[in-house]
C-alpha cells in the first residue's frame, strides 16, 4: 500500500467512526506510542474543540461527534507526534493543520473504498 493510500485510509477510519484504529495504525506508522483518545474537556481548556496533553499523552475531543472529524483527530494527533519527537514547546499549529490537510487530500483524491488499512511499505 502506498503512502497516499494509507493516508486516504486513515481519513476513511476516522470517517467510519473507527478513529480509536486510525489512531493506533498513525502511531505504529510515525514509531511513537499510541495516544489515549477521551471524550471530554481539560482545564484551562474547556472552550476548544480538541486538545492534545502532552503529560497524559491524550487528545480530548469536546463532543462525541468529533470523533469522526478526520481534521481535527489528525491536527490533534500531529501535536501528539511532535511532542513524541521534539518535546515540550514545539508544537505548531500551521503545521497540525497542514498534517491533517494532506491527509485529506490523499482522501479526496482516492474514490476507493477502504475494507482493510495496512502500513505502507517504506
């Protein structure tokens, strides 16, 4: 499967409100641990959309309904991935939305349908 397949298919989980899996194929493919998904707010927090907690390592979705929002699961998964390699205070947000953009592209391109995501070959 090739890298823009993968990516199409991710967008595709999210969508099947299957992000719990999209999450775990994201990790297992940028080789950082999979982070907690949780429905539900923080402090300090409680009037965005979605967070990523870096001392949790967990995204918080505010609503249910988010859950298959393929933007915002791969913005809050790009924090998660830059906190994985880089550590604390680099995270930005241009490049969360850029991540999560070009996955969804991939998925626009595509009108395949996806019945089983596996990692692209390097």
């Amino acid at each position: 499967m090739s890298q823009r397949d993968f990516r199409a298919g991710i967008v595709h989980l999210i969508l099947d409100a299957r992000p719990e899996q999209a999450i775990k194929l994201l990790a297992e493919f940028y080789g950082v641990n999979e982070p907690d998904l949780r429905v539900g707010t923080v402090k300090r927090h409680r009037k965005v959309v979605a967070c990523y907690v870096e001392k949790e390592k967990r995204i918080y979705l505010s609503r249910s309904e988010l859950l298959t929002e393929p933007f915002v699961i791969l913005h809050e998964f790009y924090h998660h991935l830059r906190a994985s390699q880089l550590g604390k205070n680099r995270q930005v947000e241009r490049g969360a939305d850029s991540f999560a953009l070009n996955f969804i592209q991939e998925f626009k391109r595509t009108n395949t349908s996806f019945k089983e995501l596996t990692l692209p070959k390097p």
